[in-house]
C-alpha cells in the first residue's frame, strides 16, 4: 500500500505565494479599470522608446521644423602622406595630368598603347609599392577596365610603368565567367599613389 505524502507547511505556503505571484499580474491586466494606471504610478524611466509602439512614436514626432543657418567651415585637415599621386587622363596621343590631382609627378608618357611611363623625380620604382587604379567609365562606356603596374614595358629606369585594359568577359548560361580577355586601352584615365 502507497503511503500518502503530506506536504510540509513551508512546501504549503511556498506554493501559494506562487499562485499569487503569477496569478496578480493577470489580475492586474483584466481586472484595472481603463486609465486608472498614470504618470504617478509610474516609475522614472519605466517606459522607453523600445516598449512604444511605431504609432505611437509617430504621434510624439512633430513636423520638421525650417532648416538651421548652415555652420562655418571646418578647419583644413593634416596634409596627407603620399610621397606622390597622380591623376592621369589617357590619351591615344598624348597623356596628362590633372594638375588639381597630382604631386610629386613631372612626366607622363605613352610609348605604346596603353602603356604609361611616369616619372616621380626622387623616389625609386623598386623601393615603394604604388597603387594604382582605373577611371570607371573613363574609356569605353560600360566596359570593365584595370590599370596596373608593369615592369619591362619599355620604359626608362626609374620610371614606373603602368598598363591599361579593356577586360571581356564571357559568360556561362549560369552567369559564370567561362573565359577573360584583356585589351590594351590608350584612352583610359588612371590614378596612382605612392605611399
């Protein structure tokens, strides 16, 4: 025969103060009459942004009010560190630089298409490890391009020497690339950086 338990007086009342600890706030949730909870039964801070609805963020929002009166301009940043930096716009016949975009650069060249020799007076080709970058858009509209460096281009010592290209495509029905062709392209605008 099974021997009944009886529950201990502290299991009895550890019990109800259960009950009533997740039963009152039921209670409190049906049983409150409409606005009877306000600004002074409320907590500092109880209510944040994170527990208001988007309807209700909205209505506390106003109009935007006129624009203010535009600030003074900042003071000039530090001087940047590039040793040298150009901009290049390609060219069949003759390229240049953009004399607002470049420093530390005397001469650019072209002795073949495509193919650039620029001299950075001081500073030589074999210690620095430039940057260089193709003009999106600056060549032939839509086409992929690169420019890069390139050694033994036909260029002087010292000079560095960079190579611009039209790059083609070929897709697969799946959208991958089967092959990739370069061109040479002689009109395609570059920059250059020299850390």
């Amino acid at each position: 025969m099974l021997k009944r338990l009886r529950p201990s007086p502290a299991m009895v009342v550890a019990c109800i103060a259960l009950v009533v600890a997740l039963g009152s706030g039921a209670y409190a949730a049906f049983r409150l009459p409409a606005n009877s909870v306000g600004t002074k039964q409320l907590k500092a801070h109880a209510v944040t942004p994170k527990k208001l609805s988007r309807k209700t963020i909205n209505l506390l929002k106003g109009k935007q009010g006129p624009m203010g009166a535009t600030g003074s301009p900042g003071s000039p940043g530090a001087p940047g560190t590039a040793r040298a930096y150009a901009y290049v716009h390609g060219s069949v016949t003759s390229p240049t630089f953009d004399s607002a975009r470049t420093k530390g650069f005397s001469v650019v060249s072209e002795p073949q298409h495509g193919v650039y020799c620029l001299t950075a007076p001081g500073i030589d080709p074999a210690n620095v490890a430039p940057a260089v970058t193709a003009v999106y858009n600056s060549g032939f509209a839509g086409t992929p391009t690169a420019a890069k460096l390139s050694p033994n281009l036909g260029c002087a010592s010292g000079q560095f020497q960079v190579i611009t290209e039209d790059i083609n495509e070929t897709y697969s029905a799946g959208g991958y690339v089967t092959s990739v062709s370069e061109a040479s392209a002689p009109n395609l605008d570059f920059t250059i950086v020299v850390p």
